[in-house]
C-alpha cells in the first residue's frame, strides 16, 4: 500500500513534459493568432503562426531526443497542428478577403480545414506501420512526407497576405487570390504527390561551411527585410514540389532496378525451396 503511494508522489519526470509543453505552447500562439484576426492586426497574427511553426518544429524533435515519445503526446501534436495550421490560417484568409464571397468563401475555409483534418489523420495512420500504409509509403521515402505537411501549408496560404505586407496595392487581397491558394493548397494537401521532408537531409561535406553562410545570410536578410525574406522561402519550397517529385520518381526507379536485380541473381534451390 505505502510503496504504491510513493510511486504516485514521485509523479511524472519533467523532463518528458518539455515536448508535450511545446505543443501546448504552439497551440496557445495559434489561437493568440486567430485573436489577432479578429482585431484585424494582420502582421502579428502571422507571426503567431510563425512563433506555432516553431514550437512545432521543436517538439517532436525534443520528443526524440529526451525519449519522451508517447501516444498522448502525438495526439496532443496533431490537435495543435489542426488549430494553428488547419483552422487558424484559413479564418484569418476569411477575415481578410473572403468574407467579401459570403457564403462560397466560407465553404473554402472549411474545405481547408477538412483537407488538413484528412491530412493529419493519413500522416497518424501512416505512423502506425500497418502493412497497406507501408506500401503506400515505402521504407526507401523516408525523406519525403505524402503530400504537403500542414505548417508549410499554412505558409502557403498566407503567402499572398505576407506579400501584401511587401507590396502594397498589386491586389493580392482580391477574394479570387485567396480562394485560388486556399483551393491548391488544400488539393496539394490530400494529394500524393511527395514533398521532401527535410528531417533526414543529410549535408555533404564539401557543401557544410556553403550551408552555414546561407543560413548566416538568411538571418541577415530576416533581420532587414523580414516579409519579404519569409515570403522568399515560401516561393522557394513551393518551387521545390516539381524537384522533390523528379527526385521521388528517380528513387523508386533505383529501388525497382535494384530489386530486380537481387530477383534475378536468386539461386534456383531457394525457388525450389519457396515452392
């Protein structure tokens, strides 16, 4: 009885708490932004999508890292991806722009949300490792995600509003722009098409100290010209979607190749045997 109630005092290391912290911390910045919207503060309710972006980018990370992984926690992650990626960028693009379409811009808000609901249930489904997801999404794709994950989504559909914060008067904020960013990205996030990942890249040698100097001056051009740098690198990944699907195709193509190869080079008694 007495040693039971000692395991309870001991309570739960916080160590494993700092992951699940970080959800809750990017879920409180996503809904600070849909606030934001409200108020009509377009700038700071972006960057509290950005500051969720963050957090998120974090915690699963930490997660592995301190060993901390747990059920509760990914389901936490993914509720906090809906909130601050799925429902919050889709109500500010409603509040912005949309709202002007009535009835047809909100049925757009909703289809996104849908899309990233969808998205986040696939994305948690594969995770699981049952043999038909396995398939689907093969152990040699580990580097790249099926579909557009839902933080570069969100950066996706605010690309036109973080423009209009460079240049102002192109018309970026007619309802047409947002309903045609709001509809792609939403296809694009239910769609198969394979996207890189980014967690596994690996960096060869002779490119390290070239990739330390960008990064360098990308924090210098953040630091000058924030919108215009942020909305810079959300054209760059959107560029990066044809890449990714050449570079997809050519890997499974060396996949088969090689798999056909170790076919045909089999010894016929392990044939013989299998039968």
């Amino acid at each position: 009885m007495f040693r039971g109630k000692r395991d309870r005092l001991k309570g739960y290391s916080f160590n494993r708490m700092v992951p699940s912290i970080l959800t809750v911390l990017a879920l409180c910045a996503g809904l600070t932004s849909i606030r934001f919207g409200f108020q009509e503060r377009w700038e700071p309710a972006v960057f509290a999508l950005l500051v969720a972006a963050f957090f998120a980018a974090l915690d699963g990370r930490i997660a592995r890292l301190m060993k901390a992984t747990s059920e509760m926690g990914a389901m936490l992650d993914s509720l906090s991806d809906f909130v601050s990626f799925g429902v919050a960028p889709a109500i500010l693009l409603f509040f912005w722009t949309l709202q002007e379409w009535g009835v047809v811009g909100w049925a757009l808000v909703l289809l996104y949300g849908v899309c990233c609901a969808l998205r986040l249930a696939r994305f948690n489904t594969q995770n699981g490792g049952d043999g038909e997801n396995e398939e689907a999404h093969p152990p040699w794709a580990y580097n790249f995600f099926v579909g557009v994950p839902s933080p570069a989504a969100a950066a996706l559909v605010l690309l036109p509003m973080m423009l209009s914060f460079v240049f102002e008067g192109w018309g970026l904020d007619r309802p047409v722009v947002g309903a045609f960013f709001l509809l792609g990205v939403s296809v694009l996030m239910i769609s198969r098409v394979p996207t890189y990942s980014f967690k596994n890249f690996r960096v060869p040698h002779k490119y390290v100290l070239p990739t330390f100097l960008f990064c360098g001056l990308v924090a210098a051009f953040v630091a000058s010209e924030y919108w215009a740098t942020l909305s810079a690198l959300t054209v760059l990944y959107l560029a990066s979607i044809p890449l990714s699907v050449r570079s997809h195709r050519i890997l499974k193509q060396e996949t088969e190749r090689l798999q056909a190869g170790e076919e045909e080079n089999r010894p016929e008694f392990l044939d013989r045997d299998a039968g």
